[in-house]
C-alpha cells in the first residue's frame, strides 16, 4: 500500500487530503507541525510527501532543504 505523509497547518484542508488519499487506498500519516514533518518525513521514509509550503514555524521550503 502506498505511504503518504501529510504535512499541513490548516485542519479543514488537511482533513480534505486525508479523506481523499484514504478512499483511494493510500496509507497516510498526517502533521499540522514543521518540525513534526520533518521528523517523520525522515522516520518513515513514504512515498510521497504532500507539503504545505506556508507552515508557521519550520516552512515547507526549508523542510525540502533539510531533507
């Protein structure tokens, strides 16, 4: 099954992407945090990462650095 990580600060549109991924057969693992993002972004290793660039804190671009 197909692993997605999900990184984003607002929870309407989060839940949204979630629902989709989900009804499609994707296993997903969400995140509302930077910094949480980028922890599990290196801990789980998924297939595909869908990334909020506009996060408060650590931001998406700078996710995309470090990783």
């Amino acid at each position: 099954m197909p692993h997605v990580l999900i990184i984003e600060d607002e929870e309407d549109i989060l839940a949204l992407v979630h629902y989709n991924f989900i009804r499609n057969g994707y296993r997903a693992d969400l995140t509302t945090s930077g910094e949480d993002g980028l922890t599990m972004a290196q801990q789980l290793k998924p297939d595909l990462i869908i990334l909020d660039l506009m996060l408060p804190g650590l931001d998406g671009l700078e996710i995309c650095r470090r990783l």
